[in-house]
C-alpha cells in the first residue's frame, strides 16, 4: 500500500526547483519505475511527488554532428535503443540501453532516472561515463554542470543538492572512426541486473576509456587503468596484461546476485572480450 503524499505537477522549471527547496522529503517523478517501487514497499519517508514529465525543458533527445547528443530527464530508454544516431555514434550506450530491464518497463524509465537512483549495478553509467557524459543540473543558484565520473557520491547518493533536480545528460560528439562496446553479465537471461557491466571504448586517436558497473560502491571510470593501457599501446598482448591488471582497481562485494571473487574474474573477461572485438574492427 502507498504512503500519503502530497502531489505537485508544475508548470515551469522554476515552480519545480522552489518546491523541491521549500519542501522536506520531495521526491522527482519522471519515468517512477524506481520511485514507484520504493513507494510501495515504504523504503522511502515521501511527504511530496514533484512530477515533471512536462516541463518542456526536459523533453530535449537530439544529436548535432560536432556538438553532441542531448538526453533530456523525460527521455525513456526505449527511445535511446530505437535511435539511429545513437546505434551509429554511441553504440556502447545503444546496447547498454537494449540490455536494460524489460521492453515494457524501458518504455517508462528514463535514462536520467537510471543515473540519479544511482545504484552500483546499473547498465547505463559505465557507457555514459565513457563517452564522458556531463550532467545539466537546475537549482535554487541557478544551472550548474557536473561530470557524470563525480555525480556519482555513493550507493543511492549523487551530487544533487537541495532543490536541484537534472534536467539533461550531454555527451560530446565522439567524432569519426570512434568505436565502443558495452558488455554485462548477470544471474539469468532477461531483465536482471547485471552481475558486472563493462564498456569499452577505442577513441580515433586510439586512446582506451573504461566504464565499469557493480564493482564498487557507485559506476567508476578507470581513468588510471586507461593511462596504463594507452601508455603501454593498444595490442593484444596489452589486452591480456589488462585483464588481470583491472583486479588491481576495482573492490567488488559478495552479495545475493554473485561473490567478490566471481565479479572479479568477470571483470577481468568482459574487459578482455570488449577490447579483444574492438581491435577486431580495426583489422
């Protein structure tokens, strides 16, 4: 049964940050596949729902070529894996979004909802924080922005602070010749969460960005790793020395979806297999 709650749609991004700053235990309704959940089982104390699913500035979902894609908080997933510019541009994402839960529920979540629940396992932030993803937030002192690699402040804990609520992710246009893959493992086929998520990215000057998901308290970009590997040269015997290097910079936990040890190894073989199938498209 859902606690009581007071509900408020407003009309403007404005009306939206002043209640989110006047009122105590507010929460954001965009696609509420999380928020409806925590709401039913009573995990959350919510005395108000702040639905913004009209707020026009959020509906933006565009790629301009040299600038980038925009993915506007009210943009579902559904939309991200049916887009033609994002299977070319952004491929990684593409099958990050495809992998996400089912095709019912991607017709309701939204990508900027899968960021700011910000769970440790979730398919989305380690393709978005290859792709150097920046995130648009609005707030009581005004527009800020923020890099998706220090959104990300624990689990369920992001950088929003009173009042604030994101209006858009922007990720740069990865520019031609850029290549990227997104792979996961999980208990079962279908809608579970992954056990670990990895994306890979080879950039067109060559260089290796690394995402990562379900390793560690929040999705973490292996910025050190990445120097290691673009320092030694990308071949596939710097693939294999990876492989076993990325144990070094990552801290899984056992829990009910897999051991420490499991995601470790895991880690270790969908690195090896990402960048293994990029070097292969170079050939």
């Amino acid at each position: 049964m859902l606690s009581r709650f007071k509900y408020f749609k407003p009309h403007t991004l404005s009306e939206a940050v002043q209640y989110l700053e006047k009122e105590d235990n507010s929460y954001v309704l965009a696609g509420g596949t999380d928020l409806m959940i925590l709401l039913r089982r009573n995990l959350i104390n919510a005395e108000h729902i702040v639905d913004i699913k009209m707020l026009p500035e959020i509906a933006a979902f565009e790629y301009v070529e040299g600038v980038g894609l925009t993915i506007g908080a009210a943009v579902v997933v559904n939309r991200v894996v049916d887009s033609a510019a994002v299977k070319a541009k952004y491929p990684a994402l593409n099958q990050a979004a495809a992998a996400l839960a089912s095709f019912q529920l991607r017709n309701r979540a939204t990508v900027v909802g899968n960021i700011c629940n910000a769970s440790p396992g979730a398919d989305l932030p380690p393709s978005l924080l290859v792709y150097d993803a920046v995130v648009n937030i609005a707030g009581p002192k005004g527009a800020r922005q923020v890099p998706l690699n220090q959104f990300f402040k624990g689990v369920k804990r992001t950088a929003l602070e009173r009042g604030e609520l994101v209006v858009s992710i922007q990720l740069p246009d990865p520019g031609e010749g850029d290549k990227s893959i997104y792979l996961r493992q999980a208990r079962l086929k279908g809608h579970d969460l992954a056990t670990v998520g990895v994306a890979t990215r080879i950039k067109p000057d060559g260089k290796v960005a690394i995402g990562i998901g379900a390793v560690a308290p929040t999705p973490l970009r292996l910025s050190a790793l990445e120097d290691m590997i673009n320092e030694r040269g990308l071949s596939r015997e710097t693939v294999e020395w990876a492989a076993q290097e990325i144990k070094q910079h990552i801290r899984p936990i056992s829990d009910v979806r897999s051991s420490a040890a499991y995601r470790l190894q895991m880690a270790s073989v969908l690195l090896k297999q990402g960048l293994l199938k990029l070097i292969e498209k170079e050939d």
